[in-house]
C-alpha cells in the first residue's frame, strides 16, 4: 500500500519527511515475528524498517483521517536502533483504515508469538525441576 512517511526531529521540533513508498508487513520464515518495512520509490532505501510490538499505540494525527502517528523503540531503517516517532499518511482514510487494521493483527500475531515462547520456556523449566 502506498504511503507517505515522516518521522519527528525531536530538536528542530518538526516532522521530516522520510519517503514516499509502498509499506509492507513481512513475516520472517524461521521466528515467525512480523516486522513494518517500507522502501522509497526509484532508490529502494529502506525508510522503515522495525517489529511491531503490542506497546506501539496508533493515534490518529492531528486534523486528518488519513494518517497514524506511533512511537518505535527499535527502527533500524538507518543501520543502528534508534527510537524514533513516526507518521504514515496515505491518500484516503480508506487506506488509513485498512493499514490500522493490518497493524493491529500484527501486533497480535507478534504478542501471540511472545506468550507462546514464554510458556514453552517455562515448560522447560518445569521439566528440569521435575528430573
């Protein structure tokens, strides 16, 4: 889907723009976890690029209904993690809707996935302690 992302400096105090692309939700083949990717048109660098955890909260950006704002605390689109706050505006509120529902199964499929991981490792656990 495509769309418009900005993320918040926070010391000039304004949002700069990061690129305009398609964003997508990849599911990694062997941890299963789903990340948020988006890559600039014509160039392909990456301008997102991060997991989407259970404590990011979309809020909708101020005067329009075709855009989300959420803070990450891991974005490596730049090589490193760095915490950053992002915008994503698309072209109709449609769009905006659909990629709020796409970002909140995520958000529990990679929860699910964290619950599970625990329990099996508390089996474990449980186990050891047995023999």
């Amino acid at each position: 889907m495509r769309a418009k992302l900005f993320r918040f400096d926070k010391q000039m105090k304004e949002w700069k723009e990061r690129g305009t692309g398609d964003v997508k939700f990849l599911q990694h083949k062997e941890t299963k976890k789903v990340r948020l990717l988006m890559r600039r048109d014509k160039t392909l660098k990456v301008c997102a690029n991060h997991i989407v955890t259970a404590d990011m909260k979309l809020s909708p950006n101020v005067g329009s209904d075709r855009s989300w704002v959420w803070n990450v605390a891991a974005d490596v689109s730049d090589g490193e993690a760095k915490p950053e706050t992002l915008a994503i505006r698309f072209a109709n509120s449609d769009n905006a809707n659909l990629f709020k529902e796409e970002f909140e199964k995520v958000q529990k499929v990679n929860e699910d996935l964290k619950a599970g991981k625990e329990s099996k490792e508390e089996k474990k656990d449980d186990e050891k302690k047995e023999e």
